[in-house]
C-alpha cells in the first residue's frame, strides 16, 4: 500500500506515541521536536518523551482506570507502554521507570524506524491543510500557541489549569449532604450540597488557612502571578486569607439553600455540582487550589459528607495549555473545523501521562486510517481508551477541565452488580479489557 504522509509536531508522551502508531501502519511520519535547539522551562533532557515531574505512570492495577489504560495500551502494542516495563524500576503497585532509559529506549526505536524521519526545531505555524498532529504538550512554545488560539478562535485556548477537586458520588456520604440548586433555579439535581454549622466551619477555616501549598516551579511562579489577574482563578486557600468570611460570601455561601428539615440556611454550605450526566462525579464549586493533594484529601475531607470522599481528581494550578475541545475536537481527536488536523496528548483535555500518550496512540492511528483510506478503529466509551478520547470532544455538564483517567467516563454498565464501587469497577475493568481484545486483530 503507498505511504501517506503525516507532520506530528512535538515528540513527548503523545506525539512519540502518535508517530508510533502511524508509522506501524505504514504512514511515513515527519515528527518535529524543537528540543534541543530550544526547551521549556520545564524540559531538560535532549530525547523524546521526557518525563518532566515525577517518574511513576501512577498505579499498575486494575483496581484504578489509570492501571486499565496502561493495560489497553500494552495489549494493543503502545511503543511508550513497552518502554514503560523494559525500563520499569520497583515501586509497590505503581509501574515506575527510569526516565533517563525510558526516554532513550523510545528516542532509539523512533529514530530507527525507516518511516519515521526526525526534525529539529520549533514549529511556529500550521497548514491545515497538510495533514498533521499537533501534540505540543502543556508548554507549548508561544507563536505556535498564538497561532492555534487564532485557528480555534479566541478564548478556546486555555493557558492556565485552575481546577478544582472532583470527587467520586459514591463515596459521598449523602446522609449528611442534600440536592437543591439555589433559591430553587434549575434542576436539583445538578448541585450537591454540604452544610456547615459555625464549629464546622470554624474548624475547616482554620484548617485551610495552615494546610500546605504546592511549591511552585519558577516557570509556575511567573504564571500563579498572572493568575491573581482573574479573580475567578483564585484559590480558595488565598480567598480564605482575605479574612474569616469571604469565603462564606464567596464559594461557601448558605443563602437561598435551606436545609431540608429546618427550613433554615446553614453557617456555610459547600456546593459539589454534577460533572457528567450519569451523576457518578461532583467537583467542589469554587475550590480551586494549590494544595499539595495529600493536604487536599486531609482538609476536604472536613467537609460534612466528605469524610471518605475518594478524589477523582485533585485541584490543579499551573500552565497549561489546552483547548476546550468539546465542540472543536472530534472523537478521533481530529478538529472538527480542519479534517486533516489532528490534536493529541495534554493539549485536548486529557491529564497525566499515561493519558497523553493513550491519546496519541488513538489520534496517531485514526489519523493513518484515515490517510490509508480504511475505516477508523472503534475504539468507543467500554474502553478507557476510547471513553477519554470522548470525554474530550463531549465534555460534561460543567465548565470543561482537563481530567485523569477514571471510571467515571466509561459507559455505566448495562447490568446490575452487586458488592459496591470495588466490584462495579472491577466489573467494567474487565469489560474493557474484553472490548481491547475484539479491537487487537485490527492491530496486526
Ligand atoms: C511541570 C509539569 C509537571 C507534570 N508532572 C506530571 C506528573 O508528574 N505525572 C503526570 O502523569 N503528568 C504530569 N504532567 C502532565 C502531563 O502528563 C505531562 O505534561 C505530559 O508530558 C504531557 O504529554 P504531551 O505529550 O502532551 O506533552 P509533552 O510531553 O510536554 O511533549 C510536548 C513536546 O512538544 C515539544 N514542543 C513544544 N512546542 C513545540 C513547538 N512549537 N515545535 C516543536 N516542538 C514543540 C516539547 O519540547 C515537548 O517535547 C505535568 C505537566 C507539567 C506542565
């Protein structure tokens, strides 16, 4: 079959993947990488898929969706997943590696493939025409962030990650909690509320006020300082240190939600909205922060009804560039606007970096398909693979933010089962294991 031509632009986590997965399909790649010539605050290393922070692709089992993800990608032949275990070092039940090796093993096969040819240097422009994959990580260089903000339109590119916590509905302690939605507007069902009496709130208050912050890199320094610009960005840690009741006239406020049985507001009221429609996540609403997470998960938990709550995922501060991609993303990570334009890795939503590289291993392969004029692989919502690739495109009720791997996105499952969260999710770790093995014969 004659070889089509692809551009993928960055060869991190997704775009090493991306480039992998195409050229393994018999599309001749040109991968762009302006390392060494110039490097992100955060990238040290000359070789492809650096890790930038910690050396763990988080947990190994399939007890977590992340450990699910890392088992689609292996069965399915993912080139950072087979440097992942050749380079792993002991971590419990973590797969930890050793960075240095994990990134020449995949700098070495890349550069040795005959279809990959490598270029160095900063690409500042796109042709969307020319088919390409944009995979240029959350410090993507400045003239071709510009350049992507002016292609998807103003305000689409996000440059900042404010996030709040999100946590998993089923750990709720809903006895302490109650639906409405203020003053009675919109449905009920949408927010979640957490009532504090005055002791509760007292204590929370001063817990929050000496929990630990996140030390900030240089580069993140430069961007927290650009974030006390909006108002809207602002953590709920540094709102609290502007006295004892601005949160409680801010994100914490009691009015026009009375508390079923006394008819009357509480102290504080934490409000958890509905993250997707199925209703199994809730993010803290107005909870962005800079927490390190253990701190998160420690003061959090103070709040009534969220004792045991299990974080989906912590609130989040730094640079990060990502488009908000429902609306502008297909569910092949292809822009909906440019056909021939692909996005993947951080950049479309997803977190983490076996997340980014799941992307580029679906947007490397749908993009070759779609070149080689064959069908695009059905990777759909059973699959960790395919359910971030929709959340992307799809979203959630509430404002779009970047998101982990979690059970939370696969379809629920169309049957009952009995035994609690443990069970139901080893039950949909093995349906999506069953799903990869129906997708492997189209993997050669
Ligand atoms: C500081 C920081 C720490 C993080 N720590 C973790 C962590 O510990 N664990 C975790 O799971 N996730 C972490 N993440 C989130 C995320 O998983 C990683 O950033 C991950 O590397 C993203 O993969 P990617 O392929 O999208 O981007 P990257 O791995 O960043 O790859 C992008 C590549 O594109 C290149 N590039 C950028 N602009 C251009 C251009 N114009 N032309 C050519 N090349 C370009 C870059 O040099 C880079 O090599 C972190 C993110 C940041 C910012």
């Amino acid at each position: 079959m004659a070889a089509r031509k692809l551009k993928i632009i960055g060869a991190g986590l997704a775009g090493s993947e991306a480039a992998w997965q195409a050229a393994r399909r018999g599309v001749e790649v040109e991968l762009w990488e302006m390392k060494p010539q110039k490097k992100t605050p955060a990238h040290h290393s000359d070789g492809f898929a650096e890790l930038c922070c910690s050396n763990s692709l988080r947990s190994n089992q399939l007890s977590n969706a992340v450990g699910v993800l890392k088992a689609e990608l292996s069965a399915l032949g993912s080139l950072i997943m087979e440097a992942a275990y050749a380079t792993e070092v002991p971590a419990g039940g973590a797969l930890a590696v050793n960075r240095e090796d994990f990134s020449a093993y995949i700098t070495q096969k890349i550069k040795s493939h005959p279809l990959i040819c490598v270029r160095e240097g900063e690409v500042t422009e796109i042709n969307p025409e020319e088919p390409t994959i944009v995979a240029t990580g959350p410090l993507t260089s400045d003239a071709l962030a510009e350049q992507i903000s002016a292609m998807v339109g103003g305000g689409e590119l996000h440059f900042y990650d404010a996030a709040a916590p999100i946590v998993d509905f089923a750990s709720v302690d809903t006895s302490r909690t109650f639906f409405a939605s203020r003053y009675g507007k919109g449905s009920p069902d949408d927010y979640l509320n957490c009532p504090m009496t005055e002791a509760e709130y007292d204590a929370f208050y001063h817990a929050l006020l000496s929990a630990e912050v996140a030390k900030l890199k240089d580069f993140d320094a430069a961007s927290q300082k650009d974030l006390t610009v909006f108002e809207g960005c602002m953590p709920v840690e540094v709102m609290a240190k502007r006295g004892y009741d601005t949160l409680r006239f801010g994100p914490m406020k009691p009015v026009g939600l009375p508390v079923p049985g006394t008819g009357k507001d509480a102290y504080a009221v934490v409000q958890l909205r509905r993250e997707n429609v199925a209703g199994t996540m809730y993010n803290l609403v107005g909870f962005q922060t800079h927490l390190t997470f253990p701190e998160q998960k420690r003061v959090f938990r103070m709040i009534p009804g969220l004792e045991n709550a299990e974080f989906m995922r912590y609130g989040v501060m730094h640079r990060n560039t990502y488009l908000n991609s429902p609306g502008i993303l297909a569910s092949d990570y292809s822009v909906l606007k440019y056909p021939n334009l692909w996005f993947a890795g951080q950049m479309t939503g997803v977190e983490g970096y076996v997340e980014s590289a799941g992307s580029g291993f679906v947007a490397g392969t749908q993009a070759a398909q779609k070149l080689l004029g064959l069908d695009p692989i059905p990777f759909d919502d059973t699959t960790v693979l395919g359910a971030m690739a929709q959340y992307v495109s799809r979203g959630t009720n509430s404002k779009f933010q970047p998101m982990n791997a979690n059970f939370g996105v696969l379809a629920p499952l169309d049957r009952k089962v009995k035994g609690g969260k443990k069970v139901r999710n080893e039950a949909l770790a093995q349906r999506a294991l069953a799903r990869v093995n129906e997708l492997r014969e189209l993997f050669g």
